[in-house]
C-alpha cells in the first residue's frame, strides 16, 4: 500500500473512532430520549412509491412525559411502532400515507385547519371516504392535525369519541380510531418539519406548548434526500 494510501486508512479508522467515542458519549448523555430517524430510503426500489404508516394517540403512557398526545412511526423494517417522528425519504417520490387516529376531538380554534390542501388530488380519506374539508364543529371534532407547513400541506385527522379511548400507545385496532389515508409528493433534497396545528396542548400558552413543540410528540422532520 502506497504511504497515501496507509495515511488515508489511519484518517479514516480514527475518523470512526472519534464518531464512536461521540456516540456513545451522546447516548449515555441522553438516555431514553426518543427518536432517531426511521429510514425510508430502501423498504422499495428506486421510484415506487413509499408506504408510511402513523398513529396519534391521547396519551402515550411512557418515557419523559407520559400524559402526553404523541405520534408514533410504523417502523417499515421491524412493523413496530416507535416514537420516532423524523423520516429519511427520497426526493421526488410519492408517499402514501395511513394514519390511524386514536384520540379524542374537538371544534378547532381556527377553521381553516378543517380543510384538506396540498395532497395529491387535494383530498384526503376518512374510514374509506374522500373528503376535502371537515367541519369539526359537527360529530367527534377534529383530534389533530398532519401539516408540512413548507408543502402547505395540511390533512385534519378527525377525532374518535365515546368512552373506550385508548389509554396508552401502541394502540390496538380494538380501541376506537379513525383511519385516514392521503398522498403526497416529495420536493428535491432538504428538511422539511412536519407538525400539528390543531393546537392539541391544552393548559400551555396558545396550545402550542408542551407536545405541541416537542420532536416525536407532535412533529419531526422529512429528512429528504437524493
Ligand atoms: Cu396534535
């Protein structure tokens, strides 16, 4: 090996070494914080489109703040819901997504966020039903909302009611939950945060504290790459 060559491996095992010692300063720095970023980029070949599969629940019953609203992430690898909120997907590339809706609602503050906008088709299904706007002063209300404010995308996901709410995530399907689907399109390369609206904290300034503005509860980031 030529003394280039031996210098570049040297760089590169201590490169690794640094990144580890980081690591495992950082994880034991942090213990049981949740998330990371779950991996879009390999569950289909190049150009299909990509499945991503959600949950909201009324409180997720674990970790820092167990009385909190939460998502989870369907992790496409391991089928097991992780509160993780922050995905790595391709660029330019349609995702399908499912969202199952385990919360209770209420009329929204703000009606505007009862519309669908930015979808592929610019609506949105409910149990199997399109819709484009829901008028969360009528029935169960809305519970919260899915919005990439940069894709001016916004679906309101309709709340559950009845007394039967599920108590603490993973949900199972027995548990009331409205299913909602919609699709979008991923932009070129960059991160995007992705969050709720609806405002769903109650008990903090405006709703937009607490769960509201915290990463795995209610937002993440679309990680989107080439
Ligand atoms: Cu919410």
């Amino acid at each position: 090996m030529s003394k280039g060559g031996r210098l570049a491996t040297v760089l590169g095992l201590f490169l690794v070494a640094v990144g580890l010692v980081v690591w495992a300063v950082s994880s034991y720095l942090a213990p049981g914080v949740p998330g990371g970023t779950v991996d879009y980029t390999n569950t289909q070949p190049a150009g299909q489109p990509v499945n991503l599969t959600l949950e909201t629940v009324g409180s997720i019953g674990y970790g820092a703040h167990p009385s909190w609203v939460s998502y989870l992430t369907k992790d496409p690898h391991t089928g097991k819901w992780v509160q993780e909120t922050s995905w790595k997907l391709p660029a330019n590339t349609v995702v399908h997504m499912t969202i199952y809706q385990y919360d209770s609602g209420s009329p929204l503050r703000n009606q505007e966020f009862g519309q669908v906008l930015g979808t592929i088709g610019g609506s949105a299904t409910l149990n199997g039903k399109s819709f484009t706007a829901y008028n969360s002063n009528t029935g169960t209300g809305v519970g919260h909302t899915f919005a990439i404010p940069k894709l001016n995308l916004i679906v309101p996901l309709v709340g559950v009611g009845g007394a039967n709410i599920c108590g603490s995530a993973p949900c199972l399907k027995t548990f009331p939950h409205n299913t909602e689907t919609f699709s979008f399109k991923t932009p070129g390369p960059g991160a995007y945060s992705w969050q709720c609206f609806v405002p769903c904290a109650l008990g903090y300034l405006f709703g937009n504290g607490g769960a509201m503005s915290t990463q795995n509860y209610m937002g993440g980031i679309l990680e989107v790459v080439q």
